[in-house]
C-alpha cells in the first residue's frame, strides 16, 4: 500500500482527511501522541527519526504537535523508520469484544492530492499479522508505492474500475472488477486505474510476523 493538517515544504501531496467533523479533528492529536511516543520509547531524537525516515525534523515537529496530518506515503516512511507496522500511528481506543466501524466516522488518508484514499476496515488495536483496507482511485490516478518491511504482502480484489498493477520490474497485470491478485509488497509497486470513474480496491496486507 503507498504512501492530510497544513501542507509543509517536504511533503509533495496536499494534506487531506475524509471522515466525519469529530474524527477528522480527533486524527491529528492521536497521530502525534501516537508518534511521540513511539519515538521516545526507541530513544530517537526528532533529528535521528527524520535521518532515518527520510521525513524533515520540522514535518515530524508538526505531526507530534498535532498541527498538521500527512500523507500516506509519508506516514509508510515514519512507521517504515520505527519499525512498526502503519496502523499502530492511528490506533485510538482498546479493543471491544465487538468492534462497528462506522462509513462516516472512519479517519480516511489521502495523498496526490485527494485522487487516492486509503480507509482502514479493521481497528487498530491490537497485536496482528493482517490489516484490511478500502483503497480508491481518482479516474487515471497512478499512485507510486514504497516496498514495505521485508515479508509483506499484499492481497487485493478490485471492486470496480479496471486497475493495472506493477512490483518491482515485473510486467504490469491488468485487473477488471472481481479479478484478484497477491503480490511481494515488499518491493516498489505502482497502482493506476486505468478507468474513467473512480476504482474502488480491497486490501489485504499480511505479514511475516505478528506487529502491534
């Protein structure tokens, strides 16, 4: 899967949310506790995570300050640095023995400027091998995705629209709705939907090991 507060210097993407008013101003101040002390707890100071994530010290400073929400692809970058998987930024309240997850209370990312969302289908909350997401694509958006942790992959069905799907330098495979594919997400990856309407994707990422 690749990579929204005020828009910085460093970070290419217009920053967005797409959710209901309270979870969209909940999200900034979870993702900045959430990144503080992930940070403290490995001992980083902000200059050494932004040498390790490729993110500036300024960019980190806002997100801790809860005064800015990133990108996708910068969010993979800083939880690719910490070593935990990109889910454990958002997580906001322990786990119920039921857990709703409502369409217009859910914290949805974006980048390239709102033409690709990501929406978590699952919470986060607990120590886990797989995460579920919703993906969409604006008409003809190419999104570029970073390789995730070694032992990553990803599992994807195309719910509607045509997309076509690049790893690494493998020859691109063209998926219509109803067609799925797994792939090595451990290597750069490419999405672009290939169609005139939006493409609407379900994600499933697995990994090697248990992370939370």
């Amino acid at each position: 899967m690749p990579d929204s507060g005020s828009r910085l210097p460093d970070d290419p993407d217009e920053p967005h949310t797409n959710s209901s008013d309270e979870a969209a101003g909940d999200l900034p101040a979870i993702l900045g506790h959430n990144l503080r002390r992930l940070r403290t707890r490995q001992g980083h100071s902000l200059e050494r995570l932004a040498k390790l994530s490729g993110v500036s010290r300024a960019m980190l400073g806002q997100i801790e300050n809860g005064k800015s929400v990133p990108t996708i692809s910068t969010l993979w970058k800083i939880s690719g640095a910490l070593g935990v998987p990109f889910a454990r930024l958002l997580a906001a309240e322990p786990a119920q023995h039921m857990t709703v997850m409502r369409r217009d209370e859910a914290k949805v990312l974006s980048s390239s400027e709102g033409h690709f969302t990501s929406r978590a289908l699952f919470p986060f909350d607990e120590t886990r091998q797989v995460e579920f997401y919703e993906l969409r694509l604006a008409p003809h958006h190419r999104e570029v995705a970073a390789a995730h942790a070694p032992g990553t992959r990803e599992n994807l069905i195309v719910i509607s629209g045509v997309i076509e799907i690049t790893v690494g330098t493998d020859r691109p495979c063209v998926l219509a709705a109803g067609d799925a594919i797994l792939f090595d997400a451990d290597l750069p990856h490419i999405y672009h939907n290939l169609s005139d309407t939006e493409a609407v994707i379900y994600l499933v990422m697995t990994y090697t090991t248990p992370i939370g």
